[in-house]
C-alpha cells in the first residue's frame, strides 16, 4: 500500500481493517483516534520495523470502523480478531477473549466468573481486563459475603468467620437472606453505581484518616477495577450494531460490492447452481429452552439485506423444543401468501435441518450452514464440505448467516422482555 487520503480518516475512536489483494483481513487494530494511529503507519520515524513493514507490503485496501468510545472500540477488535484470525494479529486469537459476571439462575443463586454465556442468569459485560473483573467479582463476593463453600462445619468454616461466606456450611444457614443479598449486588451493578462509588471512596478516606493504609491501598485498587467495570456496563456493548458494516469491510473494494453480477456468479460457483444467486433468503431459530420460540428471515439482494422483505414469526404449534419442526411452519409462512422465492435458500443449521425443509421448496436451490465447524449441506455437497475463511464466497456466505442469526436473536430478546413484564 503506496498512499492513504489520511485527511479523509476521523479524529474519533474506532477499529481499522489492512487488507491484502484477495480482500482478506490481514490485521485488525483498534484507535483512540483514527486518524492519527493510521497516520503512524506511514511515519518515516518507523524505520525497519518488521510487523509494519510486512502489514504495508501485503496490504492493498484499508477500511475502518467508528465506535463511540475506546472501549468499545477495544471490545469490537477483539470480537473481530477471534472472528477473523488476521495473519499479523498475535494476541487475542487463541481462547475467549471477554469474561463476565454472572449471577446464576438456580435456586441458590451463585455470582462466578465466566468465559462463555452458557449456563442460565443474568450476565454482566463482557469485559476485556479480566484483572479488574476478578478485583471486582473479589470485592462483590466479601462486600455482600456471597462466598458459598462446600464444607460442613457447626461453628463454620474460616472464610464465614472471617465474613466472606455465607454460612452455607453451618446448620442455621440462612438462605433468603443470602437471595435477598445476592439481589443487592445485581441491582447494585445494575443501577446505584454512583451512589455505591461514592460509599467506597468514603471507606478509603476512613481507612487513610485512621492510618490503615495498606487497607486503603486495597480498597482504592477494588475502586478502580470497579469503575472501569462500571465504564464496560455503560457503552453496553453489542456487536450486533456493527455487523452490516463489519459484512460490507468483509467483502469491500471487491467484485462482491461493486460487481453484483460477479458475485452472484462466484456464489452460484460455490454452491454448484445452474444459475446466479442474486436474492438469498436466510433462516434462523432462536429460543432459550423452549422459551419465546421465535424464526426470523432475511433477505439479501446481491449481498445487501434488504430490510421491506425481513420477516419474524412467532412460532404458534409449538411449545416445546424442535428445530426441524419451527423451521418448517416458518418456511411455510413465509411463503404462503405468494410464491415470492429468492435464488437461494439459506438456513442456519446442519444437514437435519436442510432435510426438514428442502421437501417444502422443491425447485429452489437450498443449504443449510452449521456454526460448530462452517460447515456446508446442500445438493451439492449432501455430506457437507467445511467452508474456507479465505475464500470470498464462503466468507459471504458465513456473514449472510450470521446476520440472519442476531436478527432472530434480537426478536426472541423482545419476545422475552415482554413476556417477563406480563408476569
């Protein structure tokens, strides 16, 4: 890459894409400030650094994203990162980059620290300094004593007399107290963050009058872990609300864009069609253990989606869990009232999924797309064929997939909100 139109890049903070000839992500950074961060790239100052100067020579487009604030913009080039594996990125590739707090819906509710949104609760973040998330989850767990050990002791185990567990080990365990406890911290995360960080650097000026300073000392490190806690909570971040211009930086400056006709051809080449596939449908169920069972389909036209022709459907024959079967009510739903079928049918899912619905659209071309290894089902490739992330159409085709996924995401979010507020 010879020249970059730096005045044309903002002053604000964001996350910036190189890219080589082939249009792959060969890094991913993050800026406070854009314009200056790119503008390093091309410093004289630089010398022979080798990272800069490989990224340089291999780069051939450059793209970028405006975010809000420089956290969100750290927490958009991590999921990115993980999500493209760039070639010069080292850090961040490997395992999940993000840990949350969750509160555990069970019984007796636990407060743990977790790396993926798994089990059922209330989740708080994601954060990226898992330091501060432990200092943080450290002080919650002793300010509310919220420790829950897995002793027998009578008279109760050390860490209950040194007041951090809840005395679950002792007989007279008193357990609303500990839910009523355990309420208080969600809410204190949840809302009186103000008031709560005002208390704490109370107890720290307490603790420096009477000369307790190395507790103190502890107490200012929780405040700080606290309040950048506190800040993640704020921009509430969802990598959602960037995912059309992530899909477009995927699949910017090449015939993708810019020439739709190639891009139908070069899907149609993939999928083994005997036409180009200009208008693709995408299908996706969501739902939480049977609960607000929810479908969604998108359409995009030449790799656009095209927002009059989206539809959501809440699933009215079922109660209980079953892909297959939601799938096909919603497929027929969607096209009961007029035969409006697009080039190609896609659904989020594995070969059940597509046999569940390829007798319902005979005569259009149809696959299904499974998350766990991208790996592709349709007539073409009846065992499937797992997909490449270098390769352009089968990048297209994941980012298709995705965007129909939170689409659903999103409908079965509001489907449950509503129906807690009816409780």
């Amino acid at each position: 890459m010879n020249k970059v139109n730096l005045g044309s890049i903002v002053s604000r903070p964001g996350v910036y894409f190189f890219k080589d000839a082939a249009n792959t992500i060969i890094y991913i950074g993050k800026a406070s400030c854009l314009r200056k961060r790119i503008a390093s790239y091309f410093s004289p100052d630089l010398g022979d650094d080798y990272k800069i100067g490989g990224i340089l020579r291999d780069s051939y487009a450059l793209n970028y994203i405006v975010t809000s604030t420089d956290l969100e913009a750290s927490l958009l080039e991590a999921d990115l990162i993980q999500r493209y594996q760039p070639k010069y990125n080292t850090l961040l590739k490997d395992g999940q980059p993000f840990i949350y707090i969750l509160f555990s819906d069970t019984v007796l509710p636990e407060v743990s620290l977790v790396r993926n949104k798994k089990k059922r609760g209330t989740y708080f973040g994601p954060f990226l300094h898992k330091a501060q998330a432990r200092a943080a989850h450290r002080y919650i767990i002793k300010t509310f004593k919220l420790l829950l050990c897995n002793k027998k002791i009578t008279q109760g185990c050390l860490d209950f007399h040194m007041g951090i567990c809840a005395g679950i080990c002792r007989p007279d365990f008193d357990e609303k107290a500990y839910i009523h406890r355990v309420h208080l911290a969600c809410e204190l995360l949840r809302n009186d963050q103000k008031a709560f960080l005002t208390k704490l650097h109370n107890e720290i000026a307490d603790c420096a009058h009477g000369l307790k300073f190395e507790q103190a000392l502890q107490l200012q490190h929780y405040a700080h872990s606290i309040e950048s806690i506190f800040s993640a909570m704020q921009i509430r971040y969802k990598p959602e609300r960037f995912y059309d211009k992530i899909m477009i930086i995927a699949v910017d400056k090449s015939s993708l864009v810019h020439e739709t006709d190639q891009q139908a051809y070069i899907v149609q080449q993939r999928l083994k069609t005997d036409n180009p596939l200009h208008t693709i449908d995408c299908f996706d169920i969501s739902h939480f253990q049977s609960n607000a069972i929810v479908g969604s389909c998108v359409r995009f036209i030449n790799g656009k989606p095209d927002t009059a022709s989206c539809r959501r459907f809440k699933i009215r024959t079922l109660t209980q869990q079953n892909d297959y079967a939601a799938l096909q009510e919603v497929v027929k739903r969607r096209y009961k009232a007029e035969a409006d079928y697009p080039d190609l049918i896609l659904i989020d899912g594995g070969k059940g999924q597509l046999n569940a619905v390829m007798p319902l659209v005979a005569g259009v071309p149809i696959a299904s797309l499974a998350k766990r290894e991208e790996r592709l089902f349709s007539q073409a490739y009846p065992e499937g064929t797992v997909l490449n992330l270098h390769e352009v159409s089968d990048k297209l085709l994941i980012a298709l997939r995705d965007y129909a996924h939170h689409f659903a995401i999103n409908y079965h979010r509001l489907r449950t909100r509503k129906m807690l507020q009816q409780v």
